[in-house]
C-alpha cells in the first residue's frame, strides 16, 4: 500500500483547490494560458522565501539571445562557489518564480550561491534548443564568473524534472565537447526515459498522484518533432554515455510514475564508475520540493543535496 506523506496530502489538498489536476493545465487553452496557469498555482508555494544575503536578475547570453537568471547569494563572501540550476515544467512552462523559495532554501543550507535559468521553451524552441541554452548560459555564467563574485573553478548544475533532463543533458554536452570543469550534478525527479512500461508507471498513473503518463506524453510531443528522437540519448538520457561524469546526486519522489527511471539512471551511473548518491523520500510526488515551504521531506530532499554539492565544493 501506497500512502501520501501527511503533510505531502495536505498540500496536494491545497493545489487541487486551485486547478483539477496539475498534468491538465498545459493541455487546456494556448501555451500562454498553460504556462499563466502554472505561474497562478505556484505563486503560494513561493512566499514568504528564506532571506538571502542578496538575490538579483541579471541578462546573461543565452544560444538565442539574452535571457534572464536569478542569482541567489546566501552570504557576502566573493568568489561563491555555483549551482546552475534548470527549472521544471515539463520544457514548456515555469519561469523563474516556480521553484524560488526551494532555490533560496538550498542556497541558504548549502552556502553556495544559485544561478537559476530562465531557458528558452518549447514548443517555441523545441529540441535540441533547450539545451543549447542552458549550455550557453552555463558557459557564460563561467566566463562571468569573477566579475559576479562566483568562483569559476567551483560550479555544478542540476535541476527539477524536466529541468534534471536539462542540467544532465547539459553536462553531458559539455563533456562531449571537451568542457569537464563540472563539480558535479544535483538532481530532483528527473525525466530520463521516454518509455512507460515501468512498474511506477502502473503505480502510480493516476490523479492521486498528480503526475502520470499522459502528461508526460503531451510534454514530450511538444518538446519532440519527431519520434525518431524518443530514442536521442541527449532526450533518453538512459542510453546515454556516463563516461568521465561528475557526482551526481538524485532525489526520489516515491509516489511518482518516473520513480523506476530515476532508479535505472542511479543503475546505470554506478555501472559506469561515476560516483552517484541517490535517496528516495517516502510518501512524496513527483514536484515536492517545489513544496518545501509546507512539506518537511522537501527541505529535507534539499538539505540532503545541499550536503552533497558542499562535499563536491570543498564546503565541508
């Protein structure tokens, strides 16, 4: 028997009271109206964040243009150590309020300072531009590095969801091109596989959970073109190559159709010698640490990352 966490129910309670499910937003009016949507049912989750030494907007150079990046400071020391971090939103929604007081949160916990990206999206910008941007933000971002008081030589990314399958994708292309000054990589209920025949996909396909399988297909035919890229190991980050990879950490949620593959990847990483913490936390749904305002296992999924990106930046 499968049981939501108390306070994971009760917050799932609180978003049902402002849209029927979370996976019908995006599918219902334009894009616009989704991703408005999104910003309407969020906004709570995101008050009253943790105070931060400094948090600021700039325009960084992105592949196709400016685009924008919070830059969250926890402290006045100079040469801060990075976390470049991707947001959820299934690559088609979110911005950079969605997953804001979490960022604050764990830049507070970590003594690190975040730089959240506010990609391109589809299906304006479909695959492989999203990550060409976060590629080129993260480059840029190091570049930039000294003159916003970040340590060039200590920087790491991740993110949430579709953001993990971002901030992974991203560091695999990095490598590929020969850019190995990653410190590691901190994921949150990534999108690795493109399959649904996992046993959590059965699990856990439906309203009670939130998330579930025709979601994530409506979110893959507008990040996708084609089938043919279903199998791109840069989409299906499962058959991708893990050679020569930073730490990864990865963050669980139990109760979530990509549970099986978050667990696969970990599988697969280990296989390939790159050294891999990954946790799962009972009783939670794909997304919960955009909750961490009112759900404990939350912050606690971000105090644990928090505890890893320190170990990778020398922090402990």
């Amino acid at each position: 028997m499968h049981e939501l966490d108390k306070e994971m129910a009760k917050a799932l309670e609180h978003l049902r009271a402002d849209t029927a499910t979370v996976q019908s937003g995006p599918q219902a009016g334009t894009m616009q109206d989704a991703r408005d949507r999104a910003r309407q049912i969020y906004a709570y989750w995101n008050q009253q964040g943790p105070e931060l030494f400094r948090v600021r907007d700039i325009e960084a150079e992105g592949a196709f243009g400016e685009r924008s990046v919070r830059l969250y400071y926890p402290n006045d020391s100079t040469f801060l150590p990075l976390l470049v971090y991707a947001h959820g939103g299934g690559w088609i929604v979110g911005d950079l309020d969605l997953e804001d007081w979490a960022l604050r949160y764990l830049s507070l916990k970590g003594g690190f300072a975040i730089a959240s990206l506010d990609y391109v999206l589809a299906p304006e910008h479909t695959f492989p531009e999203p990550i060409e941007d976060c590629v080129a933000l993260t480059r840029w971002l190091r570049s930039e590095a000294l003159n916003l008081g970040l340590d060039p030589q200590r920087i790491a990314i991740g993110g949430g969801s579709a953001g993990a399958n971002l901030g992974l994708a991203t560091a695999i292309s990095l490598r590929d091109q020969q850019d190995n000054w990653l410190k590691g990589i901190a994921n949150f209920y990534g999108v690795y596989g493109t399959s649904q025949d996992t046993a959590s996909y059965t699990l856990f396909n439906d309203a009670r959970y939130q998330a579930g399988s025709p979601g994530m297909a409506f979110f893959l035919s507008r990040y996708l073109t084609e089938d043919a890229q279903l199998t791109n190991p840069l989409v299906n980050l499962l058959e991708a190559n893990f050679d020569q990879l930073p730490p990864v950490f990865i963050a669980i949620a139990e109760l979530d159709v990509l549970r099986d593959d978050n667990l696969l990847l970990a599988e697969h990483l280990e296989s390939a010698g790159v050294e891999t913490s990954c946790i799962s936390y009972p009783g939670t749904i794909h997304g919960f640490t955009v909750l961490a305002r009112e759900v404990t296992l939350g912050r606690k999924a971000l105090e644990d990352a928090a505890t890893s990106i320190k170990l990778w930046f020398n922090l402990l």
